[in-house]
C-alpha cells in the first residue's frame, strides 16, 4: 500500500510516531520529523471518507507556501523543508492536545451556537475559540474558567448535539470538572494568552495574503506545539484547503463542498490543486 518494498515499507512503519485522518508523522533524528501527508479526504469526525488521488501533493504545496509565508512575517513554525511531493520535514514538537480556531465570520458550528447572526455575517472582533481533540465526543468546545479552577465542555455544534443526544443543542454543557483534574492540567492561563496570541497572528497574517489575491478568509483550525529542541511554541500540523474556509466571492475554495456533498469528489480535487497554485504567490 506504501509503494515500496517491504523492508522500506517496515522501516517506515517503525519510525511512526503519530498517525491521523490525513496525515503520519514519522521521526527522522536530530530533532526533526517527516511529515506524510495523504490522498484521504474525511469529515464528520472521520464519518464520511473518500480518497482523492494527488490532494496529498497538493496539501503539501499549500502548506508548504503557507509556512513560508508565516516565517517571513516573523511567525515562528515548524517548518523545515521540504522533501517530496506529500512529505515535509519538519521540527519535532510536543503539541498541546488543543484545536486553535480563529473567525472573522459567522458561519459552520458558531451560528449554531449563535443562530440569530446571519450566515456570513462579519464578526465585531476576531473571535478565538478552543476545542479538544475527542472524535468520539465531537470535538468539544472548551472553556478554561482559571479563576474557578474549572474545565467546562460545551456542544460545539448541532450535529454534535444530534449524536450526543439527551435534548441537547449546540452550545449546551455536556460537562465540567476541576481543570486540575482534567488531561489539561498543564494549561496555565499564561499559555492560553500565548496560544490565542499565535493564533491570531497566524490568521492576520494568512488573511492578508488571501485578501491580496481576492480572496476572503473565513476562519481556520490549527495546532501549536513547542520545538523539543529549543522550547519555542511554534506553529505546527498542518494548514492547508482542510484547516479553514476560503471564498472567492460566492465561490467556496475549502473543504466545506465536501463537507456540504455540494461538489464532486473532482470538482473538490481541483480546489485543492488551484488554492496550491494561489498560495505559490504569495508575497
């Protein structure tokens, strides 16, 4: 399935130190790691899965350009460079267990939450969100209370809620408990005010360049981590087509049509390849 030989294909395996949806990360010495992208395409936390010939390639690219991008606007990444057509090499990090959302509109799981905002509707502030990496309970929206000691958990949207059950709806509480408690005990306000600064950042600075070409940035999904190296908290994973919601006037260029079921798994193909050749020229 790899490609390769079996001895290839077992050293490889062998050197696995992640594997997600989309992605393996493989460890490569001197404090750096491979990372694979895939030709798997999912949604609904992993309900819905297809395979998309040459979208590894094209995340890469995509991710590739938008690193450099966030390096020359002074945003520490990852990053190294690059290795092949679906592989990166990258520094190895110690990532905080944390999805990082930045939106700039009402759309997707926040008007659940806020369904009296009309659907694209431009947010007063740049809103920054959290939410935990859990499949099997739909990726909660979390809330850090430092002041009370607590982590609270909330429906992130309605068909979270739908799934969960019980009459509840998105926004809900699902669930609290002391944060001291909790696989998030090591998350200091400091570092949150760190993680959101980053965040932030990250989305000005990707935003900006989309703006330059036409394009609207909607809002994106990414991780944080710190370099075991030099203990830097950088940018890391990925940001590609699959991390945030990009339009071109009506035009929707992200994952959400396949999300949607509104294109065909070709049409959402050559989304990618064309976001990838956008981002190539980025100043």
């Amino acid at each position: 399935a790899l490609g390769v030989t079996k001895q290839t294909a077992w050293a490889r395996l062998s050197r696995v130190v992640a594997e997600g949806k989309t992605k393996t990360v493989e460890d490569a010495g001197n404090g750096e790691v491979l990372v694979r992208s895939k030709d798997d395409i999912t949604a609904g936390d992993g309900a819905k899965h297809d395979v998309l010939a040459g979208k590894a390639a094209a995340s890469t690219r995509t991710t590739s350009n938008i690193f450099r991008l966030l390096e020359r606007h002074s945003t520490q990444t990852h990053s190294v460079d690059g290795v092949d057509d679906a592989t990166s090499r990258a520094r190895d990090v110690s990532m905080t267990p944390l999805e990082l959302v930045a939106r700039r509109y009402a759309t997707g799981s926040f008007r659940d939450r806020f369904p009296n905002l009309a659907d694209g509707a431009m947010l007063d502030d740049l809103v920054f969100e959290i939410f935990e990496k859990d499949d099997a309970q739909h990726d909660p929206l979390l809330e850090f209370d430092f002041t009370a000691g607590v982590l609270r958990r909330y429906v992130p949207n309605q068909k979270a809620a739908e799934a969960l059950g019980s009459d509840l709806k998105a926004g809900d509480l699902i669930s609290e408990q002391p944060l001291s408690r909790s696989r998030y005990a090591d998350i200091t306000a400091e570092l949150l005010g760190n993680l959101r600064s980053l965040t932030v950042q990250a989305f000005e600075v990707i935003e900006e360049a989309w703006k330059q070409q036409g394009g609207i940035y909607i809002d994106f999904k990414i991780e944080c981590g710190f370099d075991r190296g030099t203990g830097k908290l950088v940018v890391a994973d990925v940001i590609d087509s699959d991390s945030g919601r990009l339009r071109f006037g009506d035009v929707d260029m992200s994952k959400q049509s396949y999300r949607d079921d509104t294109a065909t798994l070709p049409e959402v193909k050559k989304k990618f390849d064309e976001v990838a050749a956008l981002s190539a020229r980025f100043p």
